[in-house]
C-alpha cells in the first residue's frame, strides 16, 4: 500500500521518536525544561526569610577570637556595622576591627533545591522501576514467546534474524490496537540497546 | 472494519509508534555523509523558499520563519543546557555530601546549605552545626574516636560503592553509548560520521542521571566532556524538531557544534571559551554564521545557568576567584617549570591511559565492565577517605587550592604564623612563615598528587561517564600549590638573594600561591588535550582577571611544547585512533610523496573495479552484482570497452530505486534494461520496459588523475569532505580512493596498523 506523502513526512520528521520509552523520556525531559524555566521567576520571587542573608566574617583581633556573624538583613545593609552585634571592640576601635571584617551579601532558593532533588530522585526511582520491571517481570511475561528466548543462544546474526522475524510477525498484519503498536515499538527500542550494548561491551567496536 | 474505522482517525497519532522505512537521502548507521550534496541540498530548499516568499504573505511569513528557526533552536539548546548544568551541580552537590552525613531538618540540604542558618558556626570550624549529622552521630550517636572513624569510613565506602553500582548497571540496561566523556565520539561525528543513537533521548537522559551518580561517587574524573556531549544531545533533539535541520545533516551538525560551545559554557562558566574550545577541538567546519550562533546559545545557557544560582552566590562555578594581586617577571621562571610538568604529566597520562584502555579490550579485562568499576571505586574510596583532600570533592578542593590565603581563612593551608600587631587589611596581607599546618598539608598534597596521578589512568575510560578536565586540573593545581608554597617560604626565608631583592621586600606581599595552582592547572590540562587559545581563555573566564594571562600563555604553550616533542596527539585524537574511527584529522600534515595510483583500489592482483555501464545492464545484473559486493557506491561508465567515467551511483539509492521500480513501475521485470542516459537505448522490439534511472546517478564525481600526488587528495579531501575520489587517466577510469583507503593509507605511512581502521 503506497504511502501517502503526508504520512512519508512524518515518518522522516518523527523517526527518532519510535519508542513509548523515548516518549516517557521526552516528557520527562521536557518536563526538567519547563520546570527550569518555570524557576526562573520562582527563584526570583521566593525570598522568604531563609532565603537571604548577610555573612561577616570577623578574624582573631587582639585578644578577641574570631566570629562569624549572620544576619538577615538587604544588600544595601550588608556592612559590618549593622550585621556585627553585639560590637565586641569599643567605639574608637570599631573602624580598625571593621577594617579587617569581611562581609558578604549571599541569596540561595530553598524551593529550587527541594523542587531539583525531588525531581531527580523520582527520576532515579522511575528508572530503577523500569530496570527491575525489565530484568526480572518481562521474561516471565514473555514466556509463550519461548521460542525466541532459546535462538538467544545462537550466533549473533541467526538473533538478530530471528528478533527481526518476531518484530515483522508482530507488526506484519498492521497491528491495530494501541498496546500492541506500544510492544512494537518497544521491542524495537530493546533491539537497538542490545545492539549498542554488543557493539561497546562485547565487541568493544566503541567507546573502549 | 468498524474498528479500522474508528481506529483511522487516532491512527495518524500513533503512526510513530509504526517502524519508519528509510527515506531516499537518508544515510545508514556507521557511514559517512556527503558534505557537498547536504548542502547542495540546503542551497536548493532555500532557493526553492526565498522564490516562493515572493508568492504572497504566508509564504513570505514562513520564509521569515525559516530564517529565524536557527535563532530559536540555539535559544532552545541553552535554556535546556543551563537547566541540566543546573539541576547536575545541584544533585551532585547534595549527594557528594550525603557520604559523610546527612541533614535532620530537611534531607535534600547539602551540608553549606543546612548550616546556612545556624548561629552555631564558628570561626575555627565553620563547619559545624547541629543540625548536619556525620553517620556515626546518626547511627551509634558518637562523633569521635576510633569508632566513629571505622563507621564513618565505611560508610563513605558503601555510599561511593552504591553510587557506582546504580551508574553502570543503569548505563548497561538503558544506554550503552552514555559511557566515556563523548569529546572523541562527537568529534567523529561532527567530521561526518553517522552513529545513531548516540545523540539520542535515551543517551541523554542516562548521562545526565549517571554523571551525578558517579561524581557523587568520589572517583577521579569530572563533568565536563560529559556536559558537552549532554548538550549535543539536547541539540540533535531540537534540531530535529525542525526540518531544516532533521533532514539535513550538515545543517544539523551546525547546531551540533554550537550546543558543544553551550556545553563547555555552562562546564566553566566561560561562554567565550566554550565557542573557542568548540572551534579548536571538537569541529571539524567552523563557518562564521556557527561562530555568532554558538556564541548565543553560550550566553544563554551560562544566563540559565546564572538563574538557576545553584551555587548560592550567583556564580557560575565553583571554584571562580577574584583576588588581583600582581605577579612579576621573575615568577616567570617557576611558572615555566610548571608548564615543562604539566607537558610531562600529559604525556604520561596518555601512553598510560591508551595502554591500560587497549588491555581492556583486547584481554579478558573487558569482559567483566561493572565488577572492574565496582573495584576501582572501592580502591578509590578506600584510599581517599585518610587524606582529608582527597577526601572532600575534586572541585573543592582546587578552589581551596585556587584560593588566596587572607586573615579569614580558617584551613590548614593557610595555617601561616601571624604577626599579633598586625592590622593591615584583609587583602594585603605580607608574606608569612609557615606554621605547623602548612608543613602538615604540603606532604599530604603530595600524596594525594601521587594519588590521583595514579588513579586518573585506570578511571578514564570505564564505562561510566567519565571526563578528565577536572582530574587534571586537580592534578596541576596540587602541584602548582607546592611550589608556590616553595617559592613563598624562599621568598620570605631569604629575601636577601639577589632574585628576591629586587621585587620582594620584607613586609610585602609578593608571592600568591593559589596563582601558582591556576597556572599548575592550566599546563597539566594543556599537556592533556593540546588546547592552546581555548585553554587560556577558559582560565581567565575562571578567574575574572586579565592580568594573568602572560603567566598562563608561558605554562599552556611550554606544556604543548614539551608535550608535543614526545607524541603529537592529545588524548582525544588518541582515543579516536584507538577505537578506529575515521576521522581525517586537519591537524594532520601529510608529507610523503606518494601518489594516488598507491592508494587507489583495485592494486594489482585484486578483482577489476565493480562498474555500472550506461545502458547495458539489465536489472538482474545489477541486484547480483549489489549482492555479491558491498561497495557503497559504484562508478557508471559508457561501456566496459571505452570506460569513459559518466558518474556515480550510490547503493543504497540502487537498492531503494529498483525496489520501488519493481512495486510501482509498469512491466519492469529482471530483463529490463538499466539505463543512466537521458534517452532510452534502441532495443529490439518484444524486449521488456527499460528502468531510467538517471534521477539517482550523480553527474559531477569528483575526479584526480593518476599522478596526483597523495598530498592533494588527502588535501581534496579535508576540504571538501569527501566520501569517495575517482581516479582516471586520459579519461579512462582506473580506479576508486575512498576516505578509508586514505585513513589506511596515512595510518601505513605513520607505521601504525592499517587494519585498525574499523567500520567496514
């Protein structure tokens, strides 16, 4: 059946996405973009009282130790004389010890850090998920397909035939419902990482 | 067929979930493309835009679109680069401090971000605050002692051995091509090499999650080759968004090495030096549009980057300084030792480093990937933890080493004996004699230089995501701080010799040891990758001061130098001819004086050339010969007697054209004739349609004579990007040079294994 234009240029257009855990990823990476360009303006109207503060450092002076000194003031008050309380020197001394203090106007976003290592934790977990669903739950779903888990064991181009029959079976009477395109795909997706995966662990033809 | 029915109108949606058949002027997996058909290509599609902009409003709307379709996707490329740099330096910032404690009143605080509100810090430990709890406090509630000591160490050990483990099982399960830095790879594939799925979603995904797994981890490597191939891969996904881009291949890698420059960018926080490094070291065509591209989609990943804030003040890496005391001419001297050991350094790490990653794959070591990371981890964390600068993070530690001791440093490099009258400010301070802590910390710098020297050779090249400008960074500022701390206490100790008299008086502050560090870093990271331009500008992007560059040319250009008289590849150029890539390297000069009749296929004693006549090949003829050889291409002539060259057909358009000829076209059987001209051949009367297969044959092959010498094709093929050159000799074809052929041939000249040129 000769395909329509429409469908050749989608084809070409959308032929890298031709994998449901391509789709998952893309989402989750589109997701990171949105949530990135989301705390742009979030980091910069967050800022709660945790969120700011201005930091003196004070070194040994005479017989006074060292301090540090934390306050929770503006940039424009960010100094020694209004963060450095109590003043541990007399009057006439406070510009000499102010003279040696080194002060520092710091802002951070609690709620991006909290917002990037939730996200990456969940992305983590997901991906665990997927590795255990994929090692230990899928063979046993796969167990009337035994047929192709024993040519496993055969040469490398006798598999990869033999994978390529069991995909074109699958695909051959134009599968209609959605779950068995979803296989589809992702058999395919399995076939292109076991062929990376002989390519740069076994063969070490990449990437040695 | 109801169903079918009801299906059509979903079907559209899914019909990518259906495998795509490859389109004509596609090209397959581990080949080379055609330079100067994707951009005839480009030239055409923009022609056949700006005819039809004149057309009416629409279609000069879309041709606006199409002009700016390069600005958006670069701005696309540098949001999404800034936003992974962002969410990396994050995570890893968090996990690298989850192997020493962890925070009680929120788990996700790093241990600078927990102790940003307590009043419990003090000057001597600005550390210290209650609510950040080492494992021994948390688990057996004791924070000294031996026992404290055992349980904290074990802990590091199996955090560092869990992040390890998660990294490589998820790159085996998920992404086998995220392993290595990618600079060699994205370096192939930006000359015109196609490895699919190397720029994919998948790949990009594994290698951001695994880059913080395995610094987290503790081992001696960094993130910045990784970044770099992250950010080509979010270029190769937008670009391929637009079909600008998708279908072109020149055009896309364009983009490619403009998301490079946005790597590099948001790497250091060096815009600048992220185009320039893109320019020297990893793209092989630099037009000048790519120059202004890459420099945008620079700015506006180091911009997200800078929103993102993750490193609390608003600056853009970690170890960025600022302090601006002067240097003087006599510094020279040591700085130029500096760079002679950095050139050295280079040089060993990189016979070492091929030869340990030519064991693995040949020998039974590369057999067992994960046990031999698990390993080199455990090695790793078992001998770090001791020293407390190997212990702490690789970039920590070279901006404690990039940092000028002032009177508020509280670590035991700046333990230095104070005047007790001193009041001079905090930035003035004059050269002091070394305290006891200062002697502590110059012999365990120096075990942990022996340290990571070692180890940095057998972690680059697992398979993890593994960069190695940190590393050697680390490795030159360690020894640059030492010597700086050498020629300080000379300084002070003997200020009356001649070559201190004259610049270093007593109660000055001459000598800066972190500049020493800097410099240290910037030669041993020359030795390494050969960069020169790139180099320097990235080390004064980092530190924000012009007036160090002469220090930093003199070290960057003695360890080229120095390192060039030993071997001249860097160590990116020798992973590529490691693995066997064919990349024809421009910085390659080609002196002998061969001649294209050398090199050229077939030599004597091999089967004549494999050609297409014009009009006297059936199909039959054709489909045999394709099967029985596996040239990508065959050269068309006017008939086996005259040899006359007309062009050349490519075999994957061959094997596309007759196939469809055989479904579509009328009475086309295996005795049709073939023909390449514009008319069809006479033929007798009851003979069966002829195929005109013109539209694929390529009427301008580029041709040498026999007596070019090998110098100018090599040259022809730099250049112009060649895949293929014909030779012929008073108009007659004589034979074929393909870019292999010469890659073999250059690897024969330099006495290296010709038959280590792979991909068939």
């Amino acid at each position: 059946m000769p395909a329509s234009p429409l469908r050749k240029s989608l084809h070409a257009q959308v032929s890298g996405f031709a994998d449901p855990a391509s789709l998952i990823s893309m989402k989750l990476l589109s997701l990171v973009a949105v949530v990135g360009c989301l705390l742009v303006p979030t980091a910069e109207a967050n800022k709660s009282s945790e969120d700011i503060r201005c930091k003196c450092i004070c070194p040994p002076y005479r017989n006074i130790s060292g301090h540090i000194y934390n306050q929770n003031v503006s940039q424009k008050d960010c100094n020694c004389l209004h963060v450095v309380e109590p003043m541990p020197v007399p009057g006439h001394d406070v510009e000499a010890y102010c003279l040696l203090c080194e002060c520092r106007y710091e802002e951070r976003s609690t709620t991006t850090i909290k917002v990037i290592i939730v996200i990456y934790l969940s992305v983590v977990g997901a991906l665990l998920l997927y590795m255990a669903f994929l090692m230990l739950v899928d063979p046993l779903i796969r167990k009337p397909d035994a047929y192709t888990e024993q040519l496993h064991n055969e040469e490398e181009n006798e598999d990869a035939r033999s994978m390529a029959a069991a995909t074109a079976s699958l695909g051959g009477p134009r599968a209609n419902t959605v779950l068995e395109r979803v296989e589809g795909a992702q058999q395919r997706w399995k076939l292109q990482v076991q062929e990376q995966r002989k390519t740069v662990f076994d063969r070490h033809k990449m990437l040695s | 067929m109801v169903n079918a029915g009801a299906m059509s109108g979903s079907g559209n949606l899914m019909d990518f979930l259906d495998e795509p058949f490859p389109d004509v002027g596609t090209y397959e997996d581990f080949h080379t493309i055609d330079w100067l058909r994707e951009k005839s290509r480009d030239t055409d599609r923009h022609r056949k835009i700006t005819s039809k902009s004149k057309e009416s409003i629409w279609e000069f709307i879309k041709s606006l679109l199409d002009a700016w379709s390069g600005w958006v996707v670069m701005l696309l490329i540098g949001l999404l680069a800034g936003t992974l740099a962002g969410v990396i330096d994050l995570a890893v910032d968090w996990m690298t401090d989850l192997k020493e404690g962890v925070c009680l009143s929120a788990f996700w605080y790093s241990h600078e971000q927990c102790c940003w509100t307590s009043n419990e810090t003090t000057f001597e430990d600005r550390d210290k605050c209650p609510l950040w709890q080492k494992w021994s406090e948390l688990l057996v509630n004791q924070s000294e002692g031996a026992s404290a000591y055992i349980l904290n160490y074990l802990m590091y050990i199996l955090w560092a051995l869990l992040f390890a483990f998660l990294a490589v099982s998820l790159v085996r399960v998920f992404a086998p091509y995220a392993c290595g830095s990618g600079i060699p790879e994205i370096k192939t594939i930006l000359s015109g090499f196609i490895i699919r799925g190397y720029l994919g979603k998948w790949t990009l995904l594994i290698k951001t999650v695994t880059l913080v797994l395995v610094v987290s981890s503790g081992l001696s490597l960094g993130k910045e080759g990784p970044l770099v191939h992250v950010a080509c891969c979010c270029g190769n996904f937008f670009s391929s968004l637009f079909s600008k881009y998708s279908k072109n291949e020149g055009k896309r890698r364009e983009v490619l090495s403009a998301a490079a420059a946005a790597g590099v960018s948001v790497a250091f926080g060096a815009p600048i030096g992220g185009v320039l490094f893109s320019l020297e070291e990893v793209s092989y065509y630099f037009p000048l549009k790519t120059l202004w591209r890459s420099f945008f989609a620079a700015l506006v990943a180091a911009f997200t980057l800078r929103s993102i804030n993750p490193f609390g003040n608003s600056r853009l890496v970690l170890f960025y300084v600022e302090y601006h005391t002067p240097w003087y001419m006599a510094e020279l001297f040591p700085f130029i030792l500096l760079g002679v050991f950095g050139g050295l350094w280079g040089t060993l790490f990189i016979r070492c480093n091929i030869a340990w990653c030519r064991r693995r794959k040949t020998t039974r070591l590369g057999k067992y990937p994960v046990l031999e990371v698990i390993v080199v981890t455990a090695i790793t964390a078992i001998i770090a933890y001791p020293n407390p600068y190997t212990r702490q993070s690789t970039s920590e530690l070279i901006s404690e080493l990039f940092n000028d001791c002032g009177a508020l440093e509280s670590s035991q490099l700046c333990d230095y004996i104070n005047d007790p009258n001193m009041t001079r400010p905090v930035d003035d301070i004059p050269d002091r004699p070394a305290g006891v802590g200062v002697y502590t910390a110059m012999w365990q710098l120096a075990l942990a230089l022996i340290f990571k020297i070692v180890v940095t050779i057998f972690t680059f090249g697992m398979k993890i995501p593994s960069g190695l400008f940190i590393p050697s960074m680390a490795v030159g500022a360690i020894a640059g701080r030492m010597v700086g701390i050498g020629v300080e206490q000379l300084a002070y100790h003997h200020h009356d010799w001649i070559i201190f008299r004259n610049w270093c008086r007593p109660g000055a502050d001459c000598v800066t040891p972190g500049l020493y560090a800097m410099v240290g870093a910037a030669a041993c990271l020359g030795g390494v990758t050969r960069m020169t331009v790139s180099l320097v500008v990235i080390m004064f992007e980092l530190t924000g001061g012009l007036e160090y560059i002469v220090p930093l040319m003199a070290a960057a250009v003695t360890s080229k130098w120095v390192a060039d008289a030993f071997g001249k590849e860097g160590i990116y150029e020798a992973h590529i001819h490691l693995n066997g890539y064919p990349f024809l390297d421009v910085k390659d000069e080609f002196t002998h004086r061969t001649l294209a009749t050398d090199v050229m296929r077939p030599r004597r004693g091999e089967p004549p050339l494999s050609v297409l006549t014009q009009d006297s090949m059936t199909v039959e003829d054709v489909e045999m010969l394709i099967k029985e050889t596996d040239y990508n291409g065959f050269p068309v002539v006017v008939s086996r007697d005259s040899e006359r060259l007309i062009g050349f057909a490519q075999r994957r358009e061959l094997i596309l054209a007759i196939k469809n000829a055989r479904q579509r076209q009328e009475g086309i059987v295996s005795n049709s004739i073939m023909y390449f001209t514009e008319e069809p051949p006479e033929l007798p009367a009851n003979s069966p349609h002829p195929l005109k297969l013109r539209r694929i044959l390529n009427l301008s092959p580029f041709t040498v004579t026999d007596h070019t010498p090998m110098e100018t094709v090599v040259d022809i093929f730099r250049k112009l990007g060649l895949r293929q050159c014909l030779v012929t000799r008073s108009g007659r074809l004589l034979g074929i040079i393909t870019k292999k052929d010469v890659l073999r041939h250059m690897a024969q000249m330099a006495n290296q294994d010709p038959e280590s040129i792979m991909f068939n």
